[in-house]
C-alpha cells in the first residue's frame, strides 16, 4: 500500500456523520485523491481524566490530573464523561454503517497526532497525504490546532483547518469583517441578522454507504502508546472514564437522592439519539408551547434538551432550523398531524431560533475576547475587589468562612431552596434548567460575594451539556462583567423568583426532601421562617441550613406565583438542556432502532453515593433555554447576612 494517500480527520466537537463539512466535501469532490479516510478521536489529557485507561493500577499517568483551575474540581465530571463516551460510540456505529470506522486514542491531541505520524511512516505500510480538522474557539482549542499543525509540518503532510458549521447562520454569512466589530450588546447584534428564519445555510447531504474513502486496514494503523488501552466496548470504555472520578467524594457531605424524584433528561448520547429527540419535539408538538415553558423547573419537555448534543456538535442549529422549516412550511408530511402544520413561525419555533442565536453570539464572543473569558474581572476588566475567595476574603471574611460558604454551595445546603435544589439537581443528573442556573449564579456572585469563576468551574465539571462559549459566557453576564449592559444592577431575588416559577414549591420539595414535609411556599423557599418550636416535628432540627443559612431575605407576598414560564423582563443568561430518570426503565431511548432498543438497553449511572457515584438509574442535562423573567435588584428587599456566612 506504499501507493496509499490517507486522510486523517481528527474529530474534537463534531461528532456526527450527517451535515458534516469534511465528510461532504469528500462524497462530492470526485478529486480529492485519498485513498482511505482514517476518523481519529482522541480523549484529552487536559480536559478529562484519563487514568483510569492504565490497566495497571501501580503505573502512574503521566499527564497531571485533569482538574481546574480556581476550584481544584475535575473538568469533566460523571455526567459528562458518560454522556460522551456514548457520543463517540454512536458516532463509531454512525461511520461503521457507511462503511468507515473510527479510530480512538488517549493523551494530548498534539501528541497524539506526532505519535500517530511518526509510527505510520516508520512502519511504511501506509502514507498520510493530510489531517483535517474542524476549528473550534477556546484558548485550550487553538493551542491543539497549533500543536497538530505543528506535528503535520514536522512529519510533512499537509494540514486543513475546517469552518465549524455547526451553529444557526455560517460565519461567512455575517455581516461582519473583523470580529472586533461585533457588539458587546446581544440586541444589537440580533437586529443585524434578523430575520433568522432567512439566514441559516442549507444542510449538508448525509453520505450513504460506500460514498467515503475507505477505513485503513487495521494493521496499518499504529497501537494506543503505553501505558494506556483502548477499551473494546461502551460500557468498558465509561467505565475506564468513571473510575477516576469515582475514587473519592465530589463533595464533602454529598446528599443523599432524593426518593420519587425524577430526572428530566433520561437521554442517552449521540447524533442518533439526538435526531431522535429533534424529530420528538415536533411529532409531539412541543415546539409550539416551548415559548411558554421555557421556564420551566420540571419535566421532560418544558424545553428541547437539545444543548447537550449541540455542544458536541452530534446535531447543528441548521439541522434543527430545518426541520422547523420543513414543519412551518408544510414539507415534510410526517408532521402533517401536528397542530400548526404548514402554517409558518409561531411563537415556539421563533423562539427556539432565538436561542441558537444566543449561542452563536456566546461563541463569537468567545473568539472575540479570548483569555479574557476566564478573568475574574471578565471582559470588563473591572471590579475584581468585590469578589472573595479562599485565598483572598474580604476584609469582613476569612479564609475558613469562604470556604465553608463555598462547601455548603457545592453540596446544596445553603439554606435558599430554590438554590439548593438546583445544585443537588445538578449534583445527580447532570441537569438543572435555565431559570434555576441564572438564580444559582447570581446567588453566588451577587448574594454570596464568592469569585464566581468557582461557580463556573463546578458547572463545567457537573453539567452534561457544558458548553464552553454558553458557560463561561453567561457567567460572566449574571455576574455583571460580561455581556449585560445593566451589570451589577441586575441581581435576581431567588426568594420571588421560587415564588413565580415554582409557587407551590413542587420543584424544591423534589430535589430537597428535608422539605417536604412542609407546605406553606414560604417556608418551604427558606426553611429558617419556621417557628423554632415546629421544626422537631417536621424532621428540621439539627439542620445547620435551617438554623443558620448563608442568606436571610425577607421578602412577602399578596399573591400567588405566577403561570411557569410567562416571559417578563430582559434577558438573562442561558443555560442548557439535558438529564435523565431515576426509573427502572433506565434511560429514554425515542425509537427502537436506538442502540438497545426500546426502554430497556442501557440502565444509566448516577452519581449519588458516598463514593460519589452508584449505578440503577439515569439522568443527565442542562437547562431550558429560555429568557428570563423577573429580574429582581438589591433594594426591592431587604437581604440579612446569617452569621454564618
């Protein structure tokens, strides 16, 4: 085969065979001169923990653990690991079924690719004509794309960066030509660009059997470089990314799950899973009530959960946009019994493009203002005194009192309710939708004083659907140094807020069983309003976030909360969308060509245990992708520091 031209095409987040850019070009060039087409993932050492692919437990890694920064959290935390390894094994069936493969490695990406060259010319058998690669922002991102390129000039083959084109409307197509021209404004930036609906490209055809360069034979293609295996099956291969991070406790104390309670995102990973999931939202017609439930706490269907599969690219925006179009013009006649058919944009479908948008605009941001994303100051560059941490309290703080309000946030027991279900939502699916994110970030920088890029940190670990340009983004903007013109003026009051979108307090009682017990809203959103003489009967003595939370605010009603998810306000942040149930079923699968078919397949993971991880029930997420509502400030209540912040 000394005749051989192959194609590597390293595969980061762009795990998908259809609308795929570099798959396309080559089912339509007739020209391109490969021979074989050799898809490479590889798990990066410096974004998950990859020790436990070492069979032998007394061989050390040698990479650093994958942990980050401020916080010391691991980056990708069970959820997400998880959720991963089924989207890169859904994307191994994906090129299988069209004749290809996929290769799968572990380490640096630019070590790999140097080791990868480097075996394959020395063994002679095959020759690599060039390694293509889609683009992706992030510091960590461009510096892979720089240390591969560097890796191909080295061994003399030629490298391509690709245009990610997984997003609403292409970079070519904005009426941009420097990205320091974009606005700092979200609005203004919308109005340049509407009306969406116009905009997106259309999608690229899927290749079909036969149509690509064949996988090289496997011979050819040099083993994994010690001490780490590649594993042969999905389960052994989450397996090998869970043991690691399962060895010890997330969080100290960490709670317990709570009986009954659901997940709302019981979705496995891949492109498969997700088309599944697109083509369920419009069957079932919840695209035309998504305006109106956006906001919503619990559920499956109160927003697509579409971010987590977005994020790795195993679906694109103009892959949703289009099969919204096909809905609203009437083309597509297995819609045809849905309400709204034929009829054009409603109020759903409208608003689902804008949140797209929203994304695009994150990452673009992203590209424009680089390392800056991570500064404590933001974009801004202002205002890093108003923040505590650790290793610099404020001057009415310590280091052991930031730290024990930081441990009481992590494990959901600041004595908020709507804040504490939320991050134990989190802590065992995965998931927690938008509205309750926007509330927990601002209750950390806002409320708490705390470096919000702690905040940040722990949502990138736990969140199935972390997306870097969304996450990093959206808390810059609820801690007033990024894209929010009101700043530090905006501050939500998690108390009205519990009241508005949760009025009979069903989501905090699901997520904070302690509670349950209780029924006036108004306890139940801060249990420390209790008498003092009811509590031994309603299970709440001996509660340290009863007795003393982080945050007292005294805030009355003369009305009930009202309708979940009914817009008001300006826009907040966004969250994301993804999660799972704690059924016997396991996890939802949406059509019995899903990997293991029906509801039985595979049982799902959770992580609740002592160790920090127990099998028997699903659930991974994110959160709605809605607008917010009530956008509450500092001087409509009174808020009282316990004395145990």
């Amino acid at each position: 085969m000394s005749d051989s031209k192959v194609l590597i095409y390293l595969m980061r987040r762009d795990l998908r065979v259809s609308d795929n850019p570099v798959l396309h070009s080559l089912v339509s060039s007739k020209n391109h001169g490969f021979t074989h087409l050799l898809p490479l993932y590889v798990f990066s050492a410096q974004q998950l923990e990859v020790k436990g692919f070492i069979s032998d437990s007394n061989t050390k890694s040698p990479y650093r653990e994958a942990k980050s920064k401020v916080g010391g959290f691991w980056r990708t935390g069970p959820h997400r690991v998880s959720f991963l390894a089924e989207c890169i094994w859904d994307l191994k069936e994906g090129l299988e079924k069209v004749g290809s493969g996929l290769c799968i490695r572990v380490g640096m990406v630019g070590d790999v690719v140097d080791d990868m060259l480097r075996k394959i010319d020395g063994k002679g058998e095959i020759k690599v004509g060039a390694l293509w690669m889609v683009g992706e922002e992030g510091v960590e991102e461009s510096q892979e794309e720089s240390q591969v390129k560097k890796a191909c000039r080295e061994a003399d083959v030629e490298f391509k960066l690709w245009n990610d084109e997984k997003y609403l409307i292409d970079d070519r197509d904005l009426p941009l030509t420097n990205i320091d021209e974009l606005s700092d404004i979200f609005t203004s930036y919308r109005k340049t660009v509407e009306p969406l609906r116009d905009h997106p490209r259309e999608v690229l055809s899927t290749p079909t059997k036969g149509s690509l360069p064949p996988f090289p034979p496997k011979a050819s293609i040099p083993d994994q470089r010690s001490p780490f295996t590649i594993p042969d099956t999905l389960d052994n291969l989450q397996s090998s990314l869970l043991k690691p991070l399962s060895a010890h406790n997330l969080v100290t104390n960490p709670p317990s799950y709570p009986p009954s309670t659901k997940s709302a995102h019981p979705f496995l990973g891949g492109e498969s899973q997700a088309q599944d999931r697109l083509n369920y939202l419009i069957t079932s017609g919840n695209i035309n009530t998504y305006h109106n439930t956006r906001n919503g706490l619990l559920g499956h269907d109160f927003s697509t959960k579409l971010s987590a599969y977005l994020s790795l690219g195993c679906i694109t925006a103009r892959q949703i946009h289009a099969s919204l179009l096909a809905f609203e013009d009437g083309t597509n006649p297995s819609f045809s019994s849905v309400t709204g058919y034929g009829l054009g944009q409603n109020d759903g479908t409208k608003s689902i493009r804008f949140e797209l948008l929203w994304r695009d605009y994150m990452r673009l941001c992203t590209r424009k203002f680089g390392p800056k994303l991570f500064r404590l100051s933001g974009f801004k560059a202002e205002g890093e005194e108003r923040w505590s941490s650790p290793s610099r309290p404020s001057p009415s703080s310590s280091t052991s009192k930031v730290r024990q309000q930081i441990e009481r946030f992590l494990n959901g027991t600041t004595g908020m309710g709507l804040i504490d279900a939320s991050l134990r939502e989190m802590y065992h699916t995965g998931y927690t939708s938008n509205r309750a994110r926007q509330n927990v970030a601002s209750f950390l920088a806002k409320h708490l004083k705390i470096d919000w890029r702690i905040g940040a940190e722990w949502y990138e670990c736990m969140l199935v659907d972390y997306d870097l340009s969304s996450n990093w983004g959206n808390w810059q903007y609820l801690a007033g140094v990024g894209n929010d013109p009101r700043g530090e003026a905006r501050i939500f009051n998690p108390v009205k807020q519990a009241f508005d979108y949760d009025p009979n307090g069903d989501y905090v009682k699901a997520w904070v069983p302690e509670l349950r017990k209780l029924s006036e809203p108004a306890e139940i959103f801060q249990a420390w309003t209790v008498r003092e003489d009811r509590r031994e009967g309603l299970g709440l003595n001996g509660l340290d976030w009863v007795k003393d939370p982080l945050l007292k605010i005294n805030f009355t009603v003369n009305r009930r909360g009202r309708h979940v998810g009914r817009p008001r306000g300006d826009r907040g942040g966004r969250g994301g969308e993804g999660g799972r149930f704690p059924s016997p079923e396991g996890r939802r699968f949406y059509s019995n060509s899903s990997r293991g078919g029906g509801g039985g397949g595979y049982g799902g993971r959770g992580y609740g245990s002592s160790r920090g991880h127990i099998r028997g029930y699903g659930g991974r997420g994110g959160g709605g992708g809605g607008r917010t509502g009530m956008m509450d400030k500092v001087s409509d209540y009174e808020a009282l520091q316990s004395s145990a912040q």
